[in-house]
C-alpha cells in the first residue's frame, strides 16, 4: 500500500489496474476496495460507496475509500480503521 507507509500490514492483492476509472468498476463489480482522489467522486459508477479518510498534514492529499454499500468484510474494516487511526495520528 504505497499510498497509505504508515499501514504495517499489506493487503493481498488479487486485481490490479493502472488507471482510475478501471479501478472504481473493480469496486463496483464487488472485486475490492481502494483508495481514490476526492476529485474522482463524480466519475464512480453506480453503487460505489465512498469513506471519507480524514487527518494528515496540510501537504497530505485527502484521500476517499470506495467500497459497494454493503457491510465491509473484516480486513476491509481492518484497513478503513488503520487509515483512520494513521490519519488521525499525523
């Protein structure tokens, strides 16, 4: 997770995709959770949820989890918690 180097852990990764867009229809297609610019909000298809990660310095993006609008699993949980808490510890 090179966006998050506070996180200790790493997640497994089973997809990946270069551009944005293909990432957010991952998400809506329920193959994972990532983290996104603000900007991108507007752009999600439907049924992409996104968290608000709030905290870091003033040079620090701010920076959206889109997950579907279900109930996160327990390491997407883990993650949205590890991100809060780096976040509000910087």
């Amino acid at each position: 997770m090179g966006v998050w180097p506070g996180l200790d852990e790493r997640p497994v990764i089973s997809h990946t995709a270069r551009d944005w867009l293909a990432k957010l229809h991952l998400v809506a297609a329920g193959a994972g959770i990532t983290t996104v610019s603000a900007s991108l909000e507007a752009a999600a298809p439907p049924g992409v949820h996104f968290v608000t990660v709030h905290g870091g310095s003033q040079e620090t993006r701010r920076v959206l989890l889109a997950h579907l609008p279900t109930p996160l699993s327990e390491p997407a949980e883990l993650l949205v918690n590890a991100l809060q808490t780096t976040a509000a510890g910087l």
